[in-house]
C-alpha cells in the first residue's frame, strides 16, 4: 500500500507551520484533521476530512 503524505508547507498559513504527516491514508487524515483543529483552529467536521484526503499526496520513497 502507498503511505499518503499531508505536508502544512505546502499551504500559506498565518502560523507557518512545517508539520508533515506520512503513513496510511486513513491514519493520515485523521492525523491531519486533529491537528487542523488543535494548530490551525479548524473546526473538525467529514467536510474537513474530505478537504484534507484529497489534498494528500504519495509519499516519495527515497531509492
């Protein structure tokens, strides 16, 4: 299976946070959206789930 990654660099954020997530996509987005919530003040929510599963991109393995 190909670990999912969600990387805060990537979006502008008024904490410019640098937290990267990687493993399963579930784990991930779960992840994901307790640190939205916690960090950037999100309310957590399946439409929020949904935004961040789909901004989630392969993990690159280094060969």
């Amino acid at each position: 299976m190909t670990r999912k990654i969600a990387d805060c660099r990537k979006y502008p954020s008024v904490s410019h946070c640098s937290l990267a997530i990687s493993g399963e996509e579930d784990e991930v987005v779960r992840a994901a959206a307790e640190h939205a919530v916690s960090v950037h003040e999100h309310t957590d929510s399946p439409e929020l789930r949904e935004q961040i599963r789909g901004m989630l991109e392969d993990e690159k393995v280094a060969v």
